[in-house]
C-alpha cells in the first residue's frame, strides 16, 4: 500500500446503493466522497470527478457491481487508486500519478462484467480548489 496510515474497511450492511439500470450516476464539481459507497449498474454509466471533491475519510471504497456499463473516475494528481475489482469481459485501464501522503487513497472492490473501467488523472480544475490549498499549490 503507497500510504501506510490509511487504513482499508469493508464495506458495512447498511450502506444504501445506487442503482442505475441503463441510466447515469455522475457526481462532479463540489461534493463529499463518502467513506463508503456502493453502486450496482446494469447498462449503466457511472462518473465520478473528484477534482473538487472533499472526502470524508482517509479511505475512500467505492464497491461497483457492474454488467455491461461504462465507469470513468477522475482523480487529481496525488490519489492514489487501489485496484481489489474483479473482471471477466472487461477492460480496466488506471492511471493515476506517484500518491501523495496527505491525500486520501480510493480503493475500489466489487466486479465488473462486460464492462469498460478507466481511472483518468487530470489537473484540478482552478487555483482555489480544494487539493490545490491541500498541497500548497
């Protein structure tokens, strides 16, 4: 693991899905990163920008059950993205950047059939954002 402190969790019971079926999840801009969150899409399409995001605890787990969907993450440079999904017919690709120590880690679980995945590492948008005042930028 790139950050030793953070620690990983399993997802508890009584965390409430989001469920797409042939339809869009997307979350962007300003928002929270829940310690946990779990998706279940079925030729759905899910993005979620975290550029401007704050997350609400070191770890960040998304567990995504997926057939035949479309996942696109953005993290900023500095978050780094634990890979723990299963795939069959799928294509992941992950890029992220060298992590940073005071950024949170995103840990991602569940599995993915017939589905397409891409973790993409883009600039913060703006100077006042959020991981720019994080990192001294």
């Amino acid at each position: 693991m790139a950050q030793p402190d953070a620690e990983y969790r399993p997802i508890p019971a009584h965390t409430q899905p989001v469920v797409s079926t042939m339809g869009e999840v997307k979350r962007t801009g300003v928002w929270t990163v829940p310690a946990y969150s779990t998706f279940k899409l079925n030729g759905a399409t899910l993005k979620l920008d975290l550029r401007q995001a704050q997350a609400e605890a070191p770890v960040c787990t998304f567990d995504i059950q997926a057939t035949i969907a479309t996942i696109e993450i953005i993290v900023p440079p500095g978050v780094y993205v634990e890979n723990r999904l299963s795939d069959s017919w799928s294509s992941m690709t992950i890029d992220t950047s060298q992590p940073h120590p005071n950024a949170p880690r995103v840990v991602l679980t569940g599995s993915i059939r017939g589905s397409s995945l891409k973790v993409i590492t883009k600039p913060v948008p703006g100077s006042n954002s959020v991981w720019n005042k994080l990192f001294g930028g």
